[in-house]
C-alpha cells in the first residue's frame, strides 16, 4: 500500500460477518469495532457539534493524521453515519456532518468521552500502580 493510499478496503468481517450469519454477535462486532475506535469517537464528537470542514477537522483533533482522518471519515460515510458534502465552488469546498444515524449516536459518545475525562485520573493511578506492583509487565 502507498503512502497516499486511503481507499476504504473491505474486511473479512465486512464481507461475512462473524463467519456465521445466524451467530447472535453477528454484525454487532464490527459495529463497535467502528464506533469504539479511537478517531471515530473523536470525529463523532466534533461533528456533534455542527459540519466541519477537513481542516477544522484536523486541527480539532489532535494527534490525527491527514491520512488517518481520511481513512476514518470515509469509513463512517460508509457506515452511513457522516455525510460529505462538496459545493461546487474554485476550489471545491468539502464538508462532513452526522447523519440522523449518527446523530443518534452522540449521546452515547459524549457520555464515554465525558466518563473518560471524569475517570482519568483513577485510572492513571490504577496504571501507576499496577506497573509498580508488576514490574515488566508493562501492556500499553
């Protein structure tokens, strides 16, 4: 794969969900595999509050890359919870919203990222401990 490449491709989990069709996990596991990925959270997040532009994006959330916000706003257009939009303008302007799906979704998120802000602390002092107590055993 090139540098440059940011073409969605498609997952074992994408074409045959679970490996069984009847399986009662099927299909929730790549949806949190989306939902619960890092960047993803991040994204649904500033899109909750209005459509951004990619930059804005970008400078929203630190620590993405070009290419990974890429590759994570086409991944939720797939998922049908952001939508694209281009304006035929010089140059042509490009911006991302949350669909109604991923409206919906908000909510859920706001409230980890918020759980997440509260809870840091504590669990960075779980983390400090438990590496005292399990020297080596570093599993970051």
């Amino acid at each position: 794969m090139s540098l440059t490449h940011t073409a969605v491709t498609p997952q074992a989990a994408d074409l045959d969900p679970c490996g069984q069709p009847e399986h009662p996990d099927c299909g929730i596991r790549d949806v949190l595999d989306r939902v619960g990925d890092k960047w993803s959270v991040l994204v649904i997040v500033e899109l909750a509050g209005g459509p951004r532009r990619f930059r804005q994006l970008q400078r929203a959330i630190d620590g993405i890359s070009q290419r990974m916000l890429t590759l994570t706003v086409r991944r939720l257009e797939r998922d049908g919870l952001v939508q694209r939009t281009v304006y035929p303008t010089v140059p042509a302007q490009v911006d991302y919203r949350l669909t109604e799906t991923g409206a919906s979704l908000t909510h859920l998120v706001k409230a980890l990222a918020d759980w997440s802000l509260i809870h840091r602390p504590a669990i960075a002092d779980a983390r400090h401990a438990y590496d005292r107590q399990h020297p080596g055993h570093n599993i970051h």
